[in-house]
C-alpha cells in the first residue's frame, strides 16, 4: 500500500513539471495609448510576465503619447529637433522605411493635419480648402531629417509628428518579445483594434481573431459585430477603419485616417483594412497605409510583398477581399472574394 501511494504522489509531481496540470492565467486590462487593453498569458511565469508588460506598454505610453506634453515626442514637435530614446527611433525609422515604400501613403508628418481637424482636442471642424493647403507643406516627409546613428532628429519647416499610425504595433511586438523572455509560449493581447497572438491556445488549437464589422448598419455585412474569423497562431491581426474615430458634419462622416496627399479623410472606397503579418508594427503601419492607398492599390502592394502579410479589405459597397495566404485560415457566412 505504501508502495502504491509513493508512486502515485510521484507521477503527481511528474505530471505538474510535465505540464499536464493547466496552464496558470493570468489577464490584465486597463487603459493604456487611450485604447482599452486586455492581456491574457498562459504558464508558470504568467502573472510576471504581464506585470512587465503593462509597465512596457505605459512607459511606452509615456514616450509617444502625443496627447502628453511630457512626453518625448511631445518634447521633439515642441522644440523642432532632438536626441530621441532607441524606441522612438526605431519607430521613426520603419514609419520612414514604409512611407517611402507605401508612396507616402504613411506619413508621420501628418500632425499638423490631425490639429487642422480637430482631432488632436476633439474640437472638429471641416477647414477649409486653402488651410488645407497652406498645412499641406507642413506635412511633406522630407521635413523630417533623421540620423539614425546618433538618434537625432531635426524638424524642418515646422514640421511635427505623429505615431498614432504604428505605435501601437510596435508596443504589441515589445509585449510578445517580454512574454518570450518569460518562457510565456501562449498568450494573446488586444490593443484596441490591434490583436497580437504568441503561439497557441493552450489547448494547443489556433487562436480565434473576429474581424470587426465596420457598418453594422449594412445588411450586406450582416447585423453581427464581426464580419467573420481568423485562425491564427505567432500573429499579429490589426485593423483600421473608418469607424474608430470620426465625426458628422451636415450629414457627413469625416474619419481619422488622412490622406496625406490630398489632406482630407482618405476615400477611396473602404471601410476597413486588416493585416496579418508576424510582425505587428508592420501590420499597424500598413493597415493605415493601405486603407489610405486603396483596394486596388493595396491589392497590387500586397502582390509584391506577399511574403510579409496578408489583409482582408471591406469596401463600402459591402464587397470583402481577402488576400490568397489567408484563405485556409479566414471563416465567414458572408460572401467574399480572393485577390490574388
Ligand atoms: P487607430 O489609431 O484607430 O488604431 P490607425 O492605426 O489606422 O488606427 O492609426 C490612425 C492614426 O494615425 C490617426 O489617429 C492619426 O494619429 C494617424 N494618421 C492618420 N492618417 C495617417 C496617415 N496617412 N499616415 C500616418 N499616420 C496617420
Ligand atoms: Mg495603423
């Protein structure tokens, strides 16, 4: 009898190291980047894992926040040049990298834009067509004169910048890199629209992404609040929109995403863009510039980097598209296409 107990108490203990016993949860949401966040982490160092994350994500907070006088990028438009922190310049290096890819379709010089309309205080107003103009130069990303070795940045013209666009991608590749670091190998964290997954489930299935319905109001997208699913694992899945954040006047909708070419709200037919990539600030940066591009233009950016993404588009005559790598992956009831 002893015996037997003994071997018993033994194959307990195995079993726990061995990981047949559940993964410890642990969550956290809160406010951060003036988005609701939500963490959610799977192991035995799951509970640190996320306290070192949400102090990522605020400290991060503290750097970017244009909204916060403080803050360093706050600092940098204020003064007109400065020596910057390895993260805002790493994030000002890729935003660069990818407004020249994207045409200028990203552009970190848009802030003087976002204050034209309002959308720095939520004091909206349509400008009218020659502010527009006389802003317009403001925004031309050759204003932005970077060394990158040194961390220095100068502002000509009065220039000044906004990472509202990618920085939330950037804070989510941080999350999941500080999880890695935790010997974390399943979690999932959502960010606003900015959804980043680490592994899988810890039932050892995919993780299941909703894709947010842009327009409820459209039968042709049905009435739920998403539109359909992505099965993804080591992922990161990001939107943007035109419903986030925008505001009426007589009767029309003007949203945040500007083009910057044009400097008015960009429109050119879609509602929503998401990317899926590995990599998320990637994923954040290009669901911005591709919704400002265009279908038909994202559709031919997208042939030519298939490799790094994929993205599922929505347009406003209710059409989806989704890019060929993600047809085994993406599920619906509504009807959609595949661009290839
Ligand atoms: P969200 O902020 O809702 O997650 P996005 O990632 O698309 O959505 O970022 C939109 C934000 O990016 C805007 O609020 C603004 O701060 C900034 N922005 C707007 N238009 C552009 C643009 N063409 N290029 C770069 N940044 C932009
Ligand atoms: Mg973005």
């Amino acid at each position: 009898m002893k015996k037997f107990l003994s071997i018993l108490i033994t194959l307990f203990i195995l079993a726990f190291f061995f990981g047949c016993s559940p993964k410890k949860e642990s969550t956290n949401q809160f406010i951060a980047m003036d988005t609701y966040m939500e963490l959610k982490a799977y192991g035995h160092h799951s509970k640190k894992a996320i306290d070192l994350a949400t102090d990522e994500i605020n400290r991060l907070d503290l750097l970017l926040s244009t909204g916060n006088s403080e803050s360093e990028i706050s600092r940098l438009n204020s003064l007109g040049y400065g020596y910057v922190s390895d993260d805002t310049s790493y994030i000002i290096e890729e935003a660069l990298l990818l407004g020249s890819d994207t045409n200028g379709a990203l552009n970190i010089a848009i802030y003087p834009l976002m204050e034209l309309w309002g959308f720095t205080t939520h004091n909206y107003s349509v400008p009218s067509k020659s502010s527009i103009n006389n802003i317009l130069p403001l925004t031309r990303l050759d204003n932005i004169i970077f060394a990158k070795e040194t961390n220095t940045i100068i502002l000509k013209n009065g220039a000044t910048l906004d990472l509202g666009a990618i920085a939330k991608g950037y804070t989510s590749d941080r999350v999941i890199d500080i999880f890695r670091k935790e010997g974390i190998n399943s979690a999932i964290i959502s960010l606003g629209q900015n959804v980043q997954a680490l592994g899988r489930k810890p039932n050892g299935k995919l993780w299941t992404v909703g894709i947010k319905n842009p327009d409820t109001n459209d039968k042709r997208l049905g009435n739920k609040d998403i539109i359909g699913t992505l099965s993804v694992e080591d992922k990161a899945v990001i939107s943007s929109g035109d419903y986030e954040r925008f505001f009426i006047e007589d009767g029309k909708k003007y949203h945040h995403i500007l083009n910057p070419s044009t400097g008015y709200p960009a429109n050119m037919g879609l509602t929503s863009v998401t990317v899926v990539s590995k990599i998320g600030i990637l994923a954040d940066g290009l669901s911005t510039a591709l919704f400002v591009m265009g279908k038909d233009d994202a559709l031919e950016y997208w042939r030519n980097h298939k490799k790094d993404f994929d993205a599922i588009f929505i347009e406003k005559d209710g059409k989806i598209t989704i890019t060929e790598g993600i047809v085994d992956c993406f599920s619906s009831e509504l009807e959609y296409e595949v661009g290839h």
